[in-house]
C-alpha cells in the first residue's frame, strides 16, 4: 500500500501536465456528466501546434492553466479565451457566449488572421 500512493500522486500530477484534467466551474459536488456541459480549448501540452485556443475563465471561474476541460451546468455562460500563436509570440484574447446544454460537448476552434500572423477569430462549436 505504501507504493501505492506515490504513483496515485505520479498519475495525476502526469494527468494535469498532459492537458486531461477537468476543471469544474460550478459550486458543490461533482455532477454526473449527462448533467453537465463540457467546453474543450487546446490541451497544456500539444506537440507544438501551430495555433491554441486557451480557455482562461468561464465565468467568475479563473481556470488554472493545465486544464483543457471545463465542466459547467448548462446554461448561458461567458468564456475568455486566449489565441495564441506560439511561432509569431502572439496572443489575442476573445470573450465567448454559448448557451450550455446538459451532456453537451463544445470545441474551441481558433483560426489565423490573414498572412499567418496573429488569431482572426475564435469560435465555439458543438460536437
């Protein structure tokens, strides 16, 4: 039992740093998933993709940087989001709205500006 634990700490200290953790944005306990909504940005970790969508708050809700999962209740929420283009060191910051519906799952998907060097537009999109 001893060495349980330190791979239990192992495992998720790896999870986070891999860009699965989730990260709720509602008080009180966890809710079954077909009673949530889940929004997804770009993973901590990414294999250096060209283009992220970083989720950064949805609502009052601060979202700590290793999550790329965010679980809200449904509804109308308000997301921030960053777009960064890590090549051309450039961030651009886009505020969202979508109305969350239960068992739900939402995508962010960034898109460059004309000429590849900055984020044009960040979207939301049900999957």
């Amino acid at each position: 039992m001893r060495r349980a634990l330190p791979r239990l700490a192992l495992g998720a200290v790896l999870a986070a740093l891999a860009g699965c953790a989730t990260e709720r944005a509602y008080p009180g306990p966890a809710q079954p998933k077909d009673e949530v909504a889940t929004i997804v940005g770009t993973p901590a970790l990414n294999a250096g993709l060209p283009i992220e969508a970083v989720i950064r708050k949805v609502d009052a809700t601060v979202v700590g940087v290793v999550y790329s999962h965010v679980q809200v209740l449904p509804g109308h929420h308000t997301i921030l989001v960053d777009c960064l283009m890590p090549a051309e060191h450039t961030t651009v910051r886009f505020a969202l709205e979508v109305d969350a519906g239960a068992g739900e799952r939402y995508e962010l998907v960034a898109e460059s500006a004309p000429g590849n060097h900055s984020c044009g537009e960040v979207r939301i999109e049900r999957r």
